[in-house]
C-alpha cells in the first residue's frame, strides 16, 4: 500500500511564473477554509436531521424548522460524512492513481449501514461485480439516487481550484455505486466546493458546478432551470420551489432512474436534491442561517441538502468567518463512526492531499516573502465527463474481480452490512425481552462501556414518529411485591423520552436529558403489584422527541421480585 508523501515547499521566486497561469493561496488560507468546509458540512447535517425526509413534495413550515443547538454540529455517527472518509482513507492507502478495482476495496469491506445506491452498489462488489460495473444501471437500479452526491464533499475539499479532479474522482469514486446523473451529482458538488476557494459570489460557484457537468444531462437541465427561476424570482424562493416540485418531482420523465414509483412519498433523486442545494446557496445570500434554513425546508433530502450547501459557502467564507455558535462545542479528538478519522486528523489528511493535488496539476508550492507556503495552483479548463443516461446507458465494462482479489481484497475480511442483530442484543442483554422498530441510527446494539457502566444496550427509533419498543409479554404472580427496573442514559448531546406502557395504559412517560438525569444515569421502578394475578404486556418505549440524537443507552431492564 503506497501512502501520500507530505510534500516540502521549496522557496518562492515570483518571478518563475506567469501570474496568470495561476490562482494564488497562501497554504494557511486553504485549511482555514477546508476546515470552515467540514465544519459546514456538520453543521447543516445536524441542523437539518429532526426534518430528514419528513416532509416530501411540502415545504417544511417555518415552526417546524428546528432552533439551532450548539451541540448539533458534532455529527460523528452520519453517514453524510463517514462514507466520503473511505474514499479518503483509499487516496492515501493507493495515492492518487487509484484504480477503478483498488477504489472499490474499502467501499467492499465497509461495514456501516447503507441505503439505495450505495446498498446495491456494495452487495455488487461484493458479488465481483467491479466498479465501474458496480454503479452501471444493468446492475443498480438507484444509478441516479443521490448516494454519490452526498459524499463528494470531500473531492472539492482537497482540489482548490481545480475542477478536473472532483470530476475526476468522481469517476472513480462516483462509479462504485451511480452513474449518470448520480455521477453529475456528485462531480456538480465537488466542483463548486473547489469554486468556494476562490469564489465568493453564490451564483459564480453554483455555475462553476454547472460547468463540470455535461450540458446535455437533465443534472444540467436542472440547475439552469434553478438559475432561471431564481433570476425571476429573486426575492421568492417559495415560488421558485413550486416550479421544481412541478417539474422534478410530479414529472416522472425526470425521476427514470431513480429509486421509488415516481410518487411523491419521496425523492431520492439527485437533481432535485441538488436543485436544494443550490436554492440554499443562491437565495441565501451568504447568510449562514438563511443558507441552512432553506436548503432544509425545500424538504425531501432535507440533512443532506443543507450539509452540502453549507460546507460550500463556509469554504466560501473561511474559518474566521464562521459564526462562534457553529465552533463552540465541536470536540476534535472524537473518532467518526466506522473511520480512524478523528476531526483534527481529517484536515491533516486533507491538507496532505491537497499539496500533493497542486503539484499534480502543474502548480507549485513556494514561500514568500515572510516564509509563509503559498500555493500557486495551475488554471485550467475544465473537462465534463462524457454525457450517459440512466434510463439509456451505454455497454457495460465486463469489469470483474478475479478470485485471486475476491480472496486477497475481500472475501478474507469480515464483511458486515452494519445492521447489528437486535434480536441477539437484546437476548443477550435482556432474555426474555423482544425489541421491533429499532433504527439504525447512531450504531445501536451493545456498548462494553458507557458513563462507568459495562455492556449497555443502545436503541435509536426508527424515523421521527415511530418509537423503538422492547416489550414482553408473561403472568404476574398472586400477591407480588415486584416491580420492573429501568436505568437508562442519554448521549449528550440529545434526549428522548421513556414511555412504559402495560396493557396500552401508559404508566410512565418522562423524558431522559441532561436536565432529569442524574450523575449519568436515571432509575424507575414500575410497581407491578397492581397487576398480580394477570397476564399482562409490558412495553417499553424509546421515543423519540425532536429527532437528534434520539439514542436510549440501557443500563438495566429487569424484573425483580418475581
């Protein structure tokens, strides 16, 4: 496995170069606004979770758009985040010129949960179906979902200026799991992080992303139409919204080869997604705040949309300029799930890409004057990829792993789809227990450790409305004095509330927070005297309240005195 070399500046001659062959940046300048750009990406995540596809073809009423929590930007657990991580972690193991097959190799033995194109992209590498078969639409009907496009962050963050190589990596990356206009997505998103570095006017970046897109593509179609209704409707972006829904989500010409009937339970597609994106940028201004709140409430992808949007224009904007309340409780030394990426270790991987993405491209990296690196980052005319459509594609690449990689690459490590065995958890922790509606958020399951206590089970509900219940069903005996123990605990940056339910009649409903737990961890005790002589079903609640950070951490679930 090759690593990246962090490359050593030599001293800087202004007079070698042709200035304007060049955009100049000075090193420090690029990791204040790489850094400000993950911390966006945290930021909108968090901000935009409570409204995850809770509201599909409607706009998100202003009273159901959350207040900003201070704790809302430590996004460890999200897989808007932690999947681009992989590509990073590849870049460095296999450098730069990653091939198709290497590329597909940590996506392979990936072991965190996934969804759509990313699902069926992986279980085709799994099968030896190699990239860039593996997002071919032959054999992933999500090619156009919005997987990719939540995940190329990453590709403008260590390229700026440089449009070539998100669309680049795009290919592939990209092609692990869409194609088409899941591609474009993901090539739109990353060029216009590469503009932030240099751009500071929203429409230039939104149309420097439009150009590493093939013109042709109904990606394309879109945005222009974004562009366009915004120039008319300057002031309105309810109305702009209306024409997109109208277009990009009733049409089913527009939604061919993505997943779902083409109704409007909801849109995964990635141009209407990333119309979002761009109506966040375009009608809010540079405003954080504004960015943020309508790139969430044009609904649909509505965590994913706003993460995008906001970690271009905090690129845009730079680290100095990213208000306190985004920065204040951001912990660096905290692993991201299913990663070894810690949020410090992050920008240091990015930088060292990034260097070594200057020089790739013809720059250089020289000192000036008072010793500081500069980057000087070669112009350069951007490329699309070829013009493919989903619904229409071209022949496949027979691309496939030999037995030999299945075996060396893949086959030898343990796979997981990341979705734990709750039934196993919770009979392993609490025999005699089930469990149903348990989310995958948040890696549930059981923790050796959590706030002093050993073997916890953790549970997540599984969407904003529907609770995680662990019940049981059995016969109280005659004249008992037992009772059923609950302990439980909360993550810290979230509540939820604890509901016991026997017999449907609710017993006990109290939330569980920072404000009502005590030294870590709450005791209740429901008295089950008043059930003796009967077969009841007892059942246990973790509901959830605002949809962040919903996790309910189990120290105890037990009957005593039975």
């Amino acid at each position: 496995m090759k690593r990246i070399p962090l490359l050593l500046a030599g001293s800087l001659c202004c007079a070698a170069f042709a200035q304007d062959d060049y955009l100049r940046m000075p090193v420090s300048e690029y990791v204040s606004r790489m850094t400000a750009g993950w911390i966006g990406q945290m930021a909108g995540v968090g901000w935009g979770a409570p409204t995850e596809f809770q509201f599909n073809g409607r706009i998100v009423p202003a009273g159901d758009f959350p207040e900003w929590r201070p704790e809302y930007i430590n996004q460890f657990w999200q897989d808007d985040l932690y999947v681009e991580m992989t590509f990073l972690k590849s870049l460095e193991d296999y450098g730069w010129d990653v091939t198709h097959k290497e590329a597909g190799y940590g996506f392979a033995t990936s072991a965190y949960p996934l969804w759509h194109a990313n699902t069926a992209g992986r279980r085709n590498l799994r099968e030896g179906i190699a990239p860039p078969d593996s997002g071919h639409p032959q054999f992933n009907h999500h090619a156009d979902d919005i997987d990719y496009q939540i995940e190329a962050d990453y590709s403008g963050l260590i390229a700026p200026g440089m449009p070539n190589v998100p669309i680049a990596l795009g290919e592939t990356f990209g092609r692990l799991m869409n194609y088409g206009d899941g591609l474009y997505g993901g090539q739109f998103v990353g060029a216009m992080y590469a503009a932030a570095f240099f751009e500071t006017d929203p429409e230039a970046i939104v149309r420097k992303g439009l150009e590493s897109i093939p013109s042709g593509s109904q990606y394309a179609e879109c945005i222009n139409d974004v562009l366009a209704w915004w120039k008319n409707n300057p002031n309105d972006w309810e109305a702009t919204w209306a024409l997109i829904e109208a277009k990009y989500n009733e049409n089913p010409e527009y939604r061919k080869a993505s997943c779902g009937d083409g109704k409007k339970t909801f849109n995964i597609d990635a141009k209407i997604n990333g119309a979002y994106i761009a109506m966040g940028l375009l009608y809010g201004q540079r405003d954080p705040d504004k960015t943020i709140e309508i790139a969430t409430r044009c609904g649909q992808d509505s965590d994913c949309n706003p993460s995008s949007a906001a970690g271009i224009l905090f690129t845009s904007l730079g680290l100095a300029s990213v208000p306190e309340k985004f920065t204040s409780e951001l912990k660096q030394d905290i692993k991201y799930t299913h990663t070894d990426y810690t949020f410090a270790s992050l920008v240091h991987v990015c930088e060292t890409l990034a260097r070594d993405a200057v020089m790739r491209g013809g720059g250089k990296i020289e000192k000036d004057g008072s010793g500081k690196e500069v980057f000087f980052i070669k112009r350069e005319m951007t490329k699309p990829s070829a013009l493919e459509q989903s619904w229409n594609p071209g022949p496949i690449a027979n691309s496939r792993y030999t037995d030999a990689e299945m075996e060396e690459n893949i086959r030898s490590k343990p796979l997981s789809d990341g979705r734990p065995d709750m039934n196993q958890a919770i009979a392993d922790f609490a025999p005699g227990w089930q469990i149903e509606d348990c989310g995958l958020e948040m890696d549930p399951g059981i923790r050796a450790e959590y706030r002093g206590r050993q073997r916890v089970l953790v549970t997540h509900p599984d969407d904003g409305a529907t609770p995680c219940i662990i019940w049981r069903e059995g016969a109280i005996p005659v004249n008992t004095q037992g009772k059923l123990r609950l302990t439980v605990s909360h993550h810290d940056g979230g509540d939820w509330q604890l509901i016991v339910k026997i017999d449907g009649a609710e017993v006990v409903n109290t939330p569980v927070s920072a404000e009502t737990v005590q030294d870590g961890w709450l005791t209740v005790d429901v008295d089950l005297a008043p059930y003796a002589g009967k077969t009841v079903k007892a059942e246990i609640l973790n509901q959830p309240t605002g949809w962040f950070c919903e996790a309910a951490y189990w120290g105890e679930i037990s009957l005593i005195g039975l």
